[in-house]
C-alpha cells in the first residue's frame, strides 16, 4: 500500500484552520467575500477557492444537518414537554430553522473548503499541489 508523503500542513491543521474560517494553505483569514460569498482566491496568500459549479452546494448537506441538531430535535423535545404549543413548536421550527442556517452560513461555506482539503490535502500549494493532488510536498 503507497504511503502518503509528507505533508507541510497536516489534516488536523486543516481542520483546526476550517473551523476558525481561516485558509487551509496559509492559515489567516481571508476566504469570505461576502456573509453568503467566498472570495475567488484568498486574500492573504492567492491559493484557489474557486471549485466545479456546484462544489459549494454541500452547505446545504451541512444546513440540514445543523438546523436537525440545533433547531427541531430542540423545538421536538420543547413540544413533546409541553413547554410550548404544537402551533409555537412548528413556527419556531420553520423561522428558527432558516434563522439559523443564516446566521452560520459563512462557518458552512469555510467548512466545505475544509472538507475538501482534509480529503486531499496533497491539493494544497503549500502542501505541493497546485490543484492536481498528485505531487509532493515541497520544502
């Protein structure tokens, strides 16, 4: 079974730099162009965020999930308490829930740069790739 080579920056950086919302290649801040918007490259060191059409149409895998979570299994166990009426229950369901997914869309859109580059991390150009994945790290 080949080895993967040596990386510069490792998954769990990746990972710990996509949570932050920060650039998995260089580390700083950088990605978003807008609250619903990645900039075509980051600002800080130039690396390619720009994917296929479609590529960030995974937010709405990561919306769906979150707003389940954090939203309606919440509102579900609040109705079934009788905390709050089943009409309140579905309300807070439907607005909480868009609410929600508003307020950590710029987090989903960082998070699916991550999920890319902790799948192939060989596709960073720090790591070696100029977006082939096939290359070795440099140093």
């Amino acid at each position: 079974m080949p080895t993967e080579p040596e990386l510069t920056v490792s998954r769990a950086q990746v990972i710990r730099r996509g949570v932050l919302c920060h650039c998995p290649n260089c580390g700083k801040r950088g990605l978003l162009a807008s609250w619903f918007r990645l900039n075509q490259a980051c600002a800080a060191c130039g690396m390619d965020l720009a994917k296929s059409h479609g590529f960030y149409s995974g937010t709405t895998s990561i919306g769906y999930v979150a707003a389940i979570l954090f939203v309606l299994i919440p509102d579900f166990l609040l109705v079934s308490a009788k905390a709050i009426g089943v009409t309140a229950g579905i309300l807070l369901g439907m607005f909480g829930s868009f609410g929600f997914i508003v307020l950590i869309y710029p987090a989903m859109l960082c998070w699916m740069v991550m999920a890319y580059h902790v799948a192939l991390p060989g596709d960073l150009p720090v790591n070696g790739g100029g977006g082939q994945g096939d290359d070795q790290a440099g140093s």
